[in-house]
C-alpha cells in the first residue's frame, strides 16, 4: 500500500504544472491604475501592473490566491483592498475611497488570483 501511495504522490507532482497565483496592483499620478492576476511570479505580476497602469507608475502591493479591487473618484479619490471575496474586494476599496472625503467613488478594477 505504501508503495502505491508514493507513487500516486509522485504522478501528482510530475503532472501538476505550476500554480498562477500571483497579482499585482499598481497606480499613477493622475488616478492611472494597473492591476494584475494569476502570474507565476510577484515580479512578473508587478511588471504586467506597471505596464497595465502606463509611464510613471508603481507598484503599490501585490497579493497571492485572493481577489483584490481598486475605487477612485473623479476628483482624486482612491482606495483598495484584499478579501476573500471579489464583492468584499470591491466593497472595501470602495468605502478606503469614500474615506478621504470623495463621493463618486466607483471601483475601477478587480479580480481574483485562482484559489489554488
């Protein structure tokens, strides 16, 4: 039985590509956000957030197997935030941009990194 065991463990192992779980978010001068999900790598996610968000952006965080969303305002408002969930995502980055004294806030990005 053993033997069996450890050569189902090791057919797993063999056959299993590798997990995409990797994400990135990004943001720029005049409200410019790049955001990113399921790369096999933080810096391959951070590089496709740049490239997402344009010219002068930065990475602000990058996350791993979770959803994530950004808010921003016409008038300068942003937030975000991580959860478990894309709808809890969407709420928090909503109420962080609701937070600086901005109305209008709407979530202009989100997504979930696959669960593994």
């Amino acid at each position: 039985m053993s033997r069996f065991y450890l050569l189902m463990v090791m057919c797993g192992l063999l056959f299993s590509g590798p997990a995409l779980a990797e994400g990135a978010i990004a943001t720029g001068d005049g409200g410019k956000v790049g955001i990113s999900f399921n790369h096999q790598g933080a810096r391959a996610a951070e590089n496709r957030a740049i490239q997402e968000c344009g010219g002068g952006c930065r990475v602000l965080t990058t996350f791993r197997k979770i959803c994530a969303a950004v808010a921003t305002s016409e008038r300068g408002g942003w937030g975000w935030a991580t959860r478990d969930r894309l709808q809890l995502a969407g709420e928090a980055a909503l109420e962080g941009c609701r937070k600086e004294g901005k109305k209008q806030c709407r979530v202009a990005v989100q997504g979930c990194d696959e669960k593994g």
